[in-house]
C-alpha cells in the first residue's frame, strides 16, 4: 500500500437542498483537489440534509431520496469526482424499485460507484429500513469500510467491519449537542451560532465540552487504538434544522491521535496523509491477533432484542 492524502470535510447544508449542498461539496472537493488530496469525505446525509427529515411523511421521503447509482445526485458527484481526479464520499437517502427507504453512504470516482453503505442503526424517521450488512471495498490500494453516526457507537460493528479487511473506516455523523443521561449533554442555544462574530469564545466553550467535542474524545480515539485503524470522521457545522452542530471533522490514525481537526466555525477541510507502517506498529494490530474466540464468540453472537432508544429524537413528545 502506498501513502495516500485523505481529506474530511464540514459544511452548514440546507434541508432538503439538494443543488446547494452539491454545490459546497463541489467547492470543498474543487480546493481539495487543488492541494493534492487523493479523497474527500462529508457528512451523514450531505447531499440531502439530516435531521428535518424527522418530520417527513414517506411519501415525502420518497420524493427526496434517490435511486442508486442512477439518482440524479449521484451523476452529479461522479462529475464532481471526474472533473476533480478525486474521489468523493457523501451521504442521502436511498429508495429501491419497492419503494423501500434506506439512510445511504456512498463512494464515487471518476468512473462510477466505488461502495454503498445502508446505515445499520437508523432512526431519523420510521420509515427508514436498517441495512443488513457490512461494507468493506477496495481503495487506491486501501482496504476501506463505511459505519454511519450511531454504527459506530455499537463497538461490535466496527470490530466485524476491521475483521473483514477494512484498515481505514469513514464514520460520517450529524451528532454531538444534543441531550442525553450522560452528564454534562444537551442542546447548544442557536443563538451563540448567530452571535459567533461578536462572540466566538462562549459557542466555542459550548462546542469543545461536554455536550461536543469532550464526549467526542471519550470514545471516537478509541475506536481507532484498540482496531488499530485509520478513522474519518466527519460532521455537519452549524444548524441542522432546528439543531445546532458543532463539526469537529477529524483524522485519527491507528493510535488514537488525531492528525488533522477542523476547527473554524466555516464550511472547511482538512488533510492528513496515511500511511502504512502505522498499521503494523499499533498496539491493535497485536490485540485483534490476541484475541480468543474460543472464550466468548457464544457470548457475543447470543440472541438478543435489539433496543435502540434515541433519546434527543422525542425530546418534544416527552415534555
């Protein structure tokens, strides 16, 4: 495998605005381009917008998800990939020929569709339906594999995705600043977001603790060290409907550091370059060949009632 440029992107897309997003995709894939990344990934659902989709009839979900690869959207990155000489990563919601409803992640080049990924964990509308099944896929010469937002918080999927092969894993979300149990969780006011000229220190203070970036780093490096894997991840800036992001879109390589962050309050990207060697010196790479599979593959592959409860999604209907 020889080194490659992989750059994670952030941006405040519009609902439902398909031309717009594309459009800021275009302009952060044009520059990364132009400084020499080989790929550029976005955010959960950047193509469509993510969490006014909570209020959508699935008839009206129908009219905003697209077929792939034959989805007019999807055309449109391919061209954006083509023009660019890059490759491209951008999440919206699919529909089949039946109808069915999925929450996509999708990889593109200049010659076509590179890898689809449903998101196994849905739950942004009922009338989503949850993948069934991993995705790992060739890459400049990389193994890769795709866990969309909550995937990754089930520890066993990245495990299985790092098992089938992938040595870089995109982890596209739309999280962060929203409540939960843990401590020190909740919504951020909009109103810092509006105020962040004049006032940049306290929506920073809100973004870089506990219900951001500090929640971030208790588990996202983790995933990374104890896989011993490189981890894109990316996240939306600014509001997402009525909810405030805070981006973060960073690299982390097989030890857990991060290698690039973004950190400004605009739609931006950065770039860490990946290499090999890392793969091999990282203390997961030792820990997965350790592994006894004798002692607990009972234990963990045992049935069980898969309970999902989010709690920020029926803040409204709880009050």
């Amino acid at each position: 495998m020889d080194k490659i440029k992989i750059s994670t992107a952030q941006f405040e897309h519009k609902n439902a605005d398909k031309a717009y997003n594309l459009s800021v995709i275009e302009s952060l894939t044009k520059k990364a381009s132009a400084e020499g990344s080989n790929v550029i990934a976005f955010h959960e659902c950047s193509i469509t917008g993510y969490t006014f989709a909570r209020h959508l009839s699935k008839e009206q979900m129908l009219d905003l998800a697209e077929l792939i690869p034959s989805g007019e959207s999807i055309l449109k990155l391919i061209e954006i990939a083509k023009n660019n000489n890059i490759v491209i990563l951008a999440g919206l919601f699919e529909k089949d020929e039946d109808e069915n409803l999925f929450k996509t992640y999708i990889c593109v080049d200049k010659n076509g569709l590179v890898a689809k990924f449903r998101k196994l964990h849905p739950f942004i509308n009922p009338h989503l339906t949850a993948g069934n099944s991993y995705c790992v896929f060739d890459l400049l010469g990389w193994k890769c594999g795709i866990l969309i937002c909550y995937d990754n918080n089930i520890i066993e999927n990245v495990r299985a995705t790092k098992l089938l092969g992938a040595d870089i894993i995109f982890m596209p979300h739309a999280t962060m600043c929203t409540p939960s149990p843990r401590p020190g969780a909740g919504f951020v006011d909009p109103k810092l977001w509006q105020n962040r000229e004049a006032d940049p220190t306290s929506l920073r203070l809100e973004f870089d603790g506990m219900k951001g970036r500090a929640w971030l780093m208790k588990w996202l490096p983790a995933r990374a060290y104890d896989n011993g894997i490189y981890v894109i991840f990316s996240n939306p800036i600014g509001m997402d409907d009525d909810q405030l992001k805070n981006g973060c879109s960073m690299v982390i390589d097989p030890f857990g550091d991060i290698l690039a962050e973004c950190r400004p309050f605009d739609d931006s990207f950065v770039t860490a370059t990946i290499t090999p060697e890392k793969l091999v010196q990282a203390g997961g790479n030792r820990y997965i060949k350790a592994r006894r599979p004798d002692l607990y593959s009972d234990i963990i592959g045992q049935a069980h009632n898969s309970v999902q409860k989010v709690v920020w999604l029926n803040t409204d209907e709880e009050k």
